[in-house]
C-alpha cells in the first residue's frame, strides 16, 4: 500500500532503528489521514502536530531518537481508538492499558509468551508488522 518504503531502493533494514518522527507519520499516513505539511523545523513536525490535535499524544516530543515499543503503543492504540482490554494480562513486565488494547485487538503481542519489553526500541520489520495490523 506504500506505507513502508526501504531505507534505499534496494535496501530494507528490518532491523533498524525505528525514529520517533517515522513512527508518528507511519501511523498518521497508515491510517489514511494523508501526508502533513512541515508545521516546525523537523521534517516530521506536521506528523507530531496532527497526533497532538487528534489527542494521541498529549506533549511535544524529540522526533529523532529511536521510538520504544510502548511509546509507540500509546499512540497507536489512541490513533484506532482501541481500549478494550484482554480478560488477563499475559505480560510480567508490562500493564499498560494502550499495549492490552492492541494485544486484545491482535495488532501486537509480545517479544515472547510473558513479556513485552515495552523499553525496548522499535525496529523496522516490528513496524511492518504493527502498521498492517492497524490498518485492517
């Protein structure tokens, strides 16, 4: 569909890092909210505008730095409105409502059976994977 392009043309990088900015305009544009005009001096400004507006994110952020997978989860699960929570937790080191709701949903599960490692950094195949989740 276009939503996720290679670092190159010939190049994919599954596992790289994923920015903060890049996440922000995956799901913007993966929801088919349209790309956004540049509203600030980062590339990815009109991205971080347009989530603010909508209420998926309630602060600024630093667009640059590699996004983890529970900052990620927050914004996504407010971006599909998702809130219904799975009848237990299946994660030790992991009780946000936002993950549960994707969880629930089937949009993301976890790096094994009891844990989701919600400090850890979001890689380009991870996105991949959570966009087409979320856009179905």
């Amino acid at each position: 569909k276009g939503i996720v392009s290679g670092m190159t043309d010939t190049t994919f990088v599954p596992n790289g890092k994923l920015a903060y900015g890049q996440a922000l305009k995956l799901i913007v544009v993966g929801l088919g909210k349209g790309e956004q005009a540049i509203t600030g001096s980062h590339w990815a400004s009109g991205y971080l505008t347009f989530a603010k507006n909508e209420k998926w994110l309630d602060k600024d952020v630093d667009l640059n730095p590699p996004i983890t997978r529970l900052a990620f989860c927050q914004i996504a699960a407010k971006a599909k409105g998702l809130t219904e929570q799975p009848a237990s937790n299946p994660f030790k080191d992991c009780a946000d409502t936002d993950v549960l709701a994707l969880v629930n949903a089937g949009i993301i599960n976890g790096m094994t059976e009891t844990t989701f490692s919600p400090d850890t950094i979001l890689t380009r195949a991870q996105i991949s994977k959570i966009i087409s989740g979320l856009i179905k």
